[in-house]
C-alpha cells in the first residue's frame, strides 16, 4: 500500500517500512470492526471499505498534522475546487540518482524516504501542505487548502530549514546531491478534497508551472523565487537579485531573485522599515492608551488588549504610543506568528533571545551562563528562576530540582519566573511590554498572559496586547479592552491625501480608493502602493500624479490573502453561503439567495445570522424587504473570487430564473442585477437587451464610467452570437451608447474611431436610421478635434438623412451639429439661424427621451446659442437664453448639463461686471467635473475661472486655476475645443503678472491651435493676445499694430463686434501715442 506521507510503496500493518510512518488505525463504517490498510471489504461484515468519515480522518492525519487535518474538516464532508492565491514550492534533490546508483534499492528506498519525511515535516511545520511527491522531490503549496495571508512568508520561511537540514545529512554517498527549490506566487485553480479525504488535491495554472521551472533553473543548494514571490515578502526575507532569467516555456526573459535568509523582523516591524504615512485620525485611541501609561506611572499595572481586523491599525496606534514615551521606560517587542500557535512559549522566548543576545549557533552552556549573569545583575533574588527560563529557550537544565516536577508545576514555575522577573525590572524603569498578534498565541502563552493579567496590579508595567477578532487569550474582566474601528470619512480622505498629495487630477482616484477600502488604513495604504509599484503613479508618496487613465483598480494580493484566509475561517456551510451570497450582489435578498441555494429562506435565515454575528453582512431594517448586505465590497469581491467559473456560471443563471419569475410585472427595477447575471451565466440572447436597458440607466444617472463597461460587456457577448443582421444592429446600438458616455471624459478621437466603424456597418445594412444616428454623433466627435470639414460633411448627410425617414428628433439633433460646426469656424449668423431653428423644433419630451445625448438637447442648445450671440455682442439674449439653460438643467438635475451651460453663463457675466458671481457658479461646477471625472470640461472651465479672477483682480488665483488642467494631464489632441480658450486665458493672466515671455508662448500656442484647426475665433483672439503683448514691448509698435488689425479682420469676418471694437480702440490709441511721440522728438531735430 502506497505510504501518504513519503508516496513510498511500503506501508504495511506496522507503518511504512521506508519513512517509518506510523501505521494508519482503520474502522469499517458498518460495524466498526479493525481494518487492515489494504483492505478492500470488511473482514467481519462483508461491508465494502467506503472511507467513512473515521477512515478518512486517520488518512487525513497521516499525512498533515492533526491541527490542519481538523481544520480541512470543518470546512465540510467535501472541499469543492476554488481559485487561490498561493505559494507554490517545488523542491528535489539534484544528484540523487547519482548517489544511489551503487545502494542496495532497500537502502537507497530508505535513505531517500528519510529526506522527504525532513521535507513533508518542514512543510507542515510553517503551515503548508504537501500535495504531490515525485521520487526525490516534492510539491507543497502555502495558502491551500486553507488560506494563509502569510503564505509566501511561510513558504520562504519553510525553504530555509529544508534546504539547512538537507545539506547537514552526512549519509548521501555523492557529494554532489543537493536540495534545490523554486518558489512563485499566484493565483491556482485546486481541485477538491473529496467525501473520502482521500487526498485528491492539486493544483493547476501558470503559477504551479513557473513554480516548476524555478526549481528546475535553482543550482543546488539554493532557493529561487520570482518577483511575485519575492514582493509578498519584503522586508523579512533577504534576497540577492539574479537579473532575467530565460525559463523554459516562457517567451521573454523574468527577473529571478535567490533566497538567502530571514530577517529578524516581525510584520510590522518589515513595513516600519519602508516608511510609515502619517498618523491620521484615531487619537481618542491614543489619549486611552496614554490614559494606562500615565495610570502605571501612578503605581497600578495595566494590561490593555486592542482588538480589530486585519489592517485597522492596530500596531501603528501602539507604534505612535511608544513614540511619545518618556527616557523613563523601556519597551520590549515580541509577535506571535501563524506557523508558531503549537510552539510553547514562543513569543516570550522571542523577546528573551533578543534581550540576551542569543543566536542559534550559540552552545547551550553560554546561554545558560549568560542568563545567569543577566538575571544576577537585575536581582540576584531571580537565580532561583534560571531552570524555568531555560525551559522557555529549550535549554536543559541540569537542575535536579526542576527534572523532578512534573509538567503543571513546571508551568506554575513559568508563571512565577517570569512575573518575578517582570517585578523585578519594573522596580528602576517603567516596562511596556508588547505582544502583537495573540489570536495567533500558543496555549501557553495564553495561560501565563491570562495569570500575569490577573495579577498586575502594583508592578510598574503596561502590557499591550493586539489581536484580531478571531482567538486570543481569556483574559480577565480587569483588562482594559480597546476595540478600533474603521477610520470615518474625514480620517480616510486625509490618509488618502497624504499618501497621493494635492494633485487635482488624482481626485477622481482617490474617491474610488476610498470607496473600495471603506476606512481600512492598510487597505487605502496597499492600494496606493499597487498602483505605484504597476507604473500608474509618478513622483514620490504625497506628491503623485496619474499617468494615463485608469479604467479600473486591482485589488492586491496583499489585501486578498488577508480577506481569504478570515473566510477560511468559516465552517463549510457558512463559506459556502457567503460565497453563494457574493454571487447575488453587494445586495443579498434572502430569497434570491435561498433558491440559488435550493433551499428555503427558513434553512438560510440562521446562517445568515451567524454571518452577521461575524461582521461578513448586516441586515437591512426594512419592513418591504429581507435582504442582507455585505460589510465590506471588498470581502465580497473576494468570496466571489474564490469560486471557480463554472460554479459562478450556473448560480447566475438561478439568480435569472428567480428574478424574472419573480419580478416579471417589474424587471425595470432589477435591469442591472439581470445585466450582470446574465452576462456572467453567458445566456447571451438574454444579457443583451438587459445589458442596454441597463447601460441607459447609467447614461441617465451620469454613470459614465459604469454605461461604459457595460458597453464593453455587451461587445464580449456579442462574440458569442452568431452573425445576423439583428447582431450588426446590437453591435451600433452598443456603440452609440458607448460614445455618449464617453463625451464627458473626452474620449473624442476613441469615438471618432468607434463611429466611422459603426458607420461602415450601418452603410453594409443599408439601415437608414442608424446612418444618420451614427452621422449625428459623429459630426460632434470630428468637430470636438477640428476636423471641421469632415464634420460639416457628417451634419449636411445626417439631415439629409434625417429627413429622408422623417424622425424628427434626428432632424432636430443634425441641424444643432451643422450650427456647432458653424459656431467653431466662425461662422456666427449661420450657427445662430441653425440654433433658432433647433428652438422652433422642440418638443416637450425632447430631454426625457434624449436620444444619444450626452448632456440634456435643450440645454446643449442654449449653451450654444448664448456664446454665438455673446460673440456678436448681443449680451443681453445671451444671458437670458444661458439663464434658461442653467434653469432646465437644474430642474432635471443633470450636472454634466449644467456645467455646460455655466461655462457660457459665466462668461457673460465677467462681461457684465458680475465677476464675483460667476466665480461662485464655477467653483461648484469645478468641483463637479473633478469628482465626475468630466475631463473634456477641465480646460474651458479652468479657463473661464482664470476669466473671472482676472476680472475680479485676483491674478494669483487665476494663474493657479489655469494650469490645473497640465497638472490634471488633460489631452490637448482629445480636447482641443477647451484648450484653445485656456491658452488665450492664461497668455492674459501671465501678461496681468508680468510674465511676458510666458505670455507671449501661451499666444503663439492658441494662434498655432486655431491655425491648424481653421477656427478664424480663436485665431483673432490669439492675434488680439499677441497684439496686446507686443505693445509692453519697447520695440513692439508694428508688431502690435499687425496683430491687431489681423484681428480686427478675423473679427469683422465672423462677426464678432466686442473684439473687433476692442482691437480697434487699442490700435487707435496707440497710434494717437506715438504720432504725439514722433511730433516732440522733431522738435528737437530727432
């Protein structure tokens, strides 16, 4: 029979004959009788040998250590296949085969047994599980079957020993056999357990394959992890850096990285070292904290425990404690680890090696003599203690006393050791004695903190302990109890700031950051970090900015590992709910929940309750419904994470069945949950009409982002249809919506893109609507990026069109493009007839129905409109049609509307003396297009600012203002509509601060922009810019009369009077200057 814990064919009734395993205790499930390892029926009953649960537990334990063999079991009778991030460690022995080529086959069996059972040992020792063996070799994984956040930690943590135990073997008879490992980190599929325990468990994907072939490139005797690995377990494993490595399999070289040993740092004390963000929020915590030291100082000893979840701050609260501590106090630092919970004392130990120095090479008779000295110069009184603190260090001492007492009295001399000994200290210094992580405490350290605890009172010491929710010691009533929760809102957005700095641009960002970590200060810190470390963040912490955009932010591995391994927490039942729950939505009907489960809402009900009891969900307080709701995105994100595609398929498609069965009077209301379930089930004939009646649902709350990867969805599932006319027309439709989503976050030229292939389509289908639909938006986006020819070309085939068929909403859309392009060439009576003909169009229900619209037809109109007439000079209509525009966008509530109308409105106002005014309706429409991401109205809304500070006579303001959209890295090519008023604004605001040279290249930018894009506007404003600067200029005369008169006839072409009178009156002044000039120097014969 096949040894489970070597893989050796040796295991008979007595254990294995070549690793020497214990033999494996077997009871037949129907009558309990013995059974032999083979066999296959009952010797008694004639019962076949199922692997009952008795059977299974033994062959589980034979093979893992009974902690984790227990563990396995209470997740269930079976663990189903799951996706995990794991370690993967491979390690053999290089030159076996010649070291054995001589043996006996017995002998070589045995030796080679003997090193894998070294190897399975170790393995179990750190947390992990072997689940295959090759020969000589091994493949273990660190975080599966059941997660372990500290997973790649452990696994380095597990090689170092291996590699140590292996190459201090002496019977290998070729000098040249070594251990060789490879390590990588990443994400499995694992296959299951199953019903019999029986140890079918494995892995697959890249990460296992890489993991192979590090092992295959290690020479022997080292360890070669990846980069993956090697970033999970910074700061407490060093490493030498081995430059590209060529992998076999792998097309492009990667970095590979040697293992060489273990720092003595704890968790906190790795992340210390790379630099801390600054202490935000939590300081009633620290005045509670401050509150016990003072209490010490004053003679009563204080035990404090400070409990929170993974990442709530716990060590960085107590680190901000130690800091303001007086000279007066000495602080002693120990942590408890995940792979030590077996290991007796092990915390306190920690703190007594670095206290004496002790390193492992050192002889037992120099750490006895060393503790001697130490404990004789704090109080000789404490020698009597020696033979119980060497029993913490595992040293044996010759003490015949202590060989006597049996194991309670040695635990009582423990305690009594080392409260003596803390007493003893705490008589010249105050002690503050730090254990970090004692849900991960062994039971004896347990006992001696709950006896110490009980008994502190009148010792100068404070003994702060943190631990999470889960586990601890039982402390008594007497401890003070500080539990920490989530920073609020105002905490988390300054820890956010502080890491990322004031950067405009990263506001965006920084609200989806918060979002995600809802106040956990670890999970805001590692998300900041992931998006440094992936290249979309430049500069240094508190001082980023974003390179290019971001669609959407990954979640670390970091902050997954510490998620995974507190689900792995739950029993069977309870995980299997939550994953299941994870799959229903951020919102959980209890109902929806139980028909994906195939039971009733009275089977699910006490689950759920326990689940809220462990803070996973909460319940919503709403007599209408029964729905539960995830705590934390995160979490769900993760438990969803978990779950293999298939598994994830068919409960989708439940979750469609219930809700159209349930629902079928009102699926309105559910669109977007059957859009998504849908989708993720692939019933694509099904998903595709949910996902657009889903996408317009965004589009009308403004959801840009979200209407968008709906739409890219959409266009996956799309693949998945067969060819037809009706799949052409689904895929125009999608692409319709898609560009009115991204209008405002100023994707012009990706629109542009889209349209013209959209349009090819709709031209093939000979469908006339979709032509001239597509034409519509497609004058915007050619218009939006100055090719306005192109443009005009769209808007006269799109009314055409529209007229053809008779839709008047089409009609009405392309005669308002044709008077935009009209508006941007300069060509104001022609844009100004196009727009009152819009008006005369209008509908009541023009806004509702708002096809393909960005922004709300009738507002888009005035806005306009108003800046043609503003252009003309006709002030007065222009304010009343801006008016009327901010009124219906105010009314409908549509920012992205309403940002638009006020950027003309306001300038009609610095035109009327209302500078203050207008500063005001931009400042909250600035606000609105940072935090909506509305990238297109950066620029024209910065410049308008800069307009009215100007105006106001603040030019500090105005110049900070307009160079917020370089900080923010709007695209110029994208959004060249903007730019050109924000150059023309800033050349003004350099030329009011006496920046001329600055000024002068803001001007000849604007000038060459309007050049490029034959817009005659912005070319006559450019020359005016450059008119005015030439005249500051002592040689500036012609020059200045050159560009002014060429903006004087740029002016009168299109016409603009205000510009045109303006130029003229400094062209005239000016003249009249330098006659008078010219005249008194002929006086003088000059």
């Amino acid at each position: 029979m096949k040894c489970a814990t070597c893989g050796s064919v040796g295991l008979t009734k007595d254990g294995c004959a070549v690793c020497g395993a214990a033999p494996v205790a077997l009871d037949c499930a129907a009558c309990g009788a013995h059974l032999q390892p083979d066999s296959r029926f009952c010797s008694q009953c004639g019962g076949a040998v199922t692997g009952g649960t008795g059977a299974s537990f033994a062959i589980l334990r034979s093979s893992v250590p009974p902690h984790i063999a227990e563990r396995i079991l209470r997740q269930g009778v079976r663990m189903a296949g799951e996706r995990r991030r794991v370690t993967v460690l491979f390690a053999d022995i290089k030159g076996s085969t010649e070291a054995i080529r001589d043996m006996d086959p017995e002998d070589a069996m045995a030796m080679i047994g003997t090193v894998m059972k070294i190897l399975m040992d170790t393995v179990h020792a750190y947390n992990g599980f072997v689940n295959a063996t090759r020969g000589d070799g091994i493949m273990a994984l660190f975080g599966a079957p059941l997660t372990n956040e500290g997973h790649a930690i452990d696994a380095c943590a597990a090689a170092l020993p291996m590699r140590k135990e292996v190459a201090q073997r002496s019977d290998f008879p070729h000098a040249e056999a070594a251990l060789r490992i490879g390590l990588n980190s990443g994400e499995v599929i694992i296959q299951s357990i199953g019903s019999d325990l029986s140890m079918n468990y494995d892995a697959v994907g890249p990460t296992v394959h890489l993991a192979a072939r590090m092992e295959m490139a290690a020479r022997p005797g080292t360890i070669l992890i990846t980069e993956s690995t090697r970033a999970l377990t910074k700061g407490q494993m060093r490493t030498e850096a081995l430059g590209p490595l060529d992998i076999r399999g792998l097309a492009d070289p990667i970095p590979g990285f040697e293992l060489i040993e273990a720092t003595p740092l704890t968790r906190w004390q790795a992340r210390k070292s790379f630099g801390l963000s600054a202490f935000t929020g939590r300081r009633r915590d620290l005045d509670i904290l401050k509150n016990a030291v003072a209490s010490v100082e004053r003679g009563h000893g204080r035990v404090v425990s400070v409990t929170a979840p993974a990442g709530f701050g716990k060590s960085r609260l107590i680190h901000e404690l130690v800091a303001s501590l007086p000279a007066r106090w000495d602080v002693l630092e120990a942590a408890c680890s995940p792979h030590q919970t077996t290991s007796s004392y092990h915390p306190i130990a920690q703190v007594m090696r670095f206290q004496l120095g002790i390193t492992p090479t050192d002889r037992e008779d120099v750490i006895e003599a060393r503790l001697r000295e130490r404990m004789e110069f704090r109080d000789p009184a404490l020698a009597v203690h020696v033979p119980a603190f060497l029993s913490l260090l595992d040293v044996r001492s010759g003490d015949k006393g202590w060989a006597r007492l049996d194991p309670v009295e040695r635990r009582i001399k423990v305690v009594e050791a080392l409260r003596a000994n803390l007493t003893a200290r705490a008589t010249t210094r105050f002690v503050l004695a730090i254990i970090e992580d004692v849900h991960w405490s062994d039971p004896e350290t347990n006992f001696i903190l709950e006896t110490i605890a009980a008994q502190i009172e009148g010792v100068r010491a404070l003994i702060l302990l943190t631990q999470r929710p889960e586990g601890g010691p039982r402390l008594p009533e007497t401890t003070a109890r500080l539990t920490l929760g989530p920073l609020d809102d105002g905490e988390s957005e300054a820890l956010a700031q502080a890491l990322l700095g004031d950067d405009i641009g990263l506001v965006p960002l920084r609200q989806r950051i918060l979002q995600l970590a809802q106040g956990n200060p670890l999970f805001i810190e590692e998300l900041v970090q992931d998006l440094k470390e992936r290249g979309h963040l430049a500069g240094v912490r508190g001082n980023y900015r974003l390179l290019g955009t971001l669609d959407a932010l990954r979640l670390p591995d970091s902050i997954q590992s510490v998620i995974a391994a507190r689900i792995d927490q739950l029993d069977g039942q309870r995980k299997s709910v939550l994953q299941t729950a994870a799959v229903a939505g951020r919102q959980v009907p209890v109902a929806l929940l139980a028909h994906m489960l195939g039971r009733t809402p009275e089977d699910v009900a006490p689950i759920l309750a326990r689940l809220e009891e462990g803070d996973f969900l909460h319940r919503e307080h709403d007599d209408s419904t029964d729905n539960y709701v995830f705590k934390h995105e995160l979490t769900r994100e993760v438990a969803y994470r978990t779950l293999l595609i298939g598994t994830r398929r068919v409960l989708h498609a439940k979750a469609v069945d219930y809700i159209e069965a349930t629902f079928a009077e009102r699926l309105e209301e559910h669109i977007d949950r059957l859009a998504d379930h849908a989708f993720e089930a692939q019933l694509w004939a099904k998903a595709l009409p949910y996902q657009m009646r889903s996408c317009r649902r965004a589009l009308r709350r403004g959801a840009n982002h979200e209407a968008i990867a709906i739409c890219e969805r959409a266009q996956a599932a799309l693949k998945h249809v067969p060819e037809s006319a009706d799949r052409t027309k689904a895929e125009i439709d999608f692409a319709l919506a898609s560009i009115i989503a991204l209008e405002p976050i100023g994707r012009h030229r990706q629109i542009a893109t889209i349209l013209r292939a959209a349009g090819k389509k709709a031209q093939a289908l000979g469908d006339a609507w979709r032509l001239a639909a597509v034409n519509c938006q497609l004058v915007v986006a050619l218009w939006r990026i100055g090719e306005h020819p192109a443009a005009m070309q769209a808007a006269t085939s799109a009314e055409l069109a529209a007229k053809g068929i008779g839709d008047t909403d089409l009609m009405f859309a392309a005669r308002h493009n044709v008077g935009i392009v009209h508006h941007e060439t300069g060509n104001f009576a022609a844009a100004i007839q196009a727009f009152r003909a819009c008006l005369a169009m209008e509908t009541p229900d023009i806004d509702v129905k708002r096809v393909g619209w960005a922004a709300l037809p009738s507002v888009v109109l005035r806005t306009f409109l108003a800046d043609s007439l503003f252009e003309i000079g006709e002030f007065d209509e222009a304010r009343r049609i801006a008016d009327e525009g901010a009124a219906r966008a105010e009314r409908a509530g549509h920012i992205y509307s309403r940002v638009q109308v006020n950027q003309v409105r306001s300038r009609v106002m610095v035109a009327q003396g209302q500078a203050r005014e207008a500063l005001t309706i931009l400042a909250a429409d600035w606000q609105s297009s940072i935090e909506l991401d509305m990238v297109q109205m950066h620029p024209i809304i910065a410049a308008r600012l800069g307009e009215a500070h100007l105006a106001a006579g603040n030019i500090g303001a105005a110049l900070d203002i307009l160079a917020q959209p370089d900080r923010i890295d709007v695209p110029l090519l994208e959004n060249a509509f903007g730019w050109r008023y924000l150059f023309v604004a800033r050349g003004h605001a350099f030329l009011k601060a006496g920046r001329h040279e600055d000024a002068l290249a803001c001007a000849k930018r604007a000038l060459a922009l309007a050049t490029e894009r034959s817009e005659r506007p912005q070319a006559a404003y450019a020359h005016a810019l450059l008119g005015e600067i030439a005249l500051t200029e002592p040689r500036g005369y012609r020059a200045a009369q050159r560009h002014l008169r060429e903006a004087v006839k740029l002016a009168e072409s299109c016409g603009m009077h205000p510009l045109a009178t303006r130029c003229r009156g400094l062209t005239a002044c000016e003249t009249g200057f330098f006659e008078r000039i010219r005249a008194w120097l002929a006086l003088f014969g000059i």
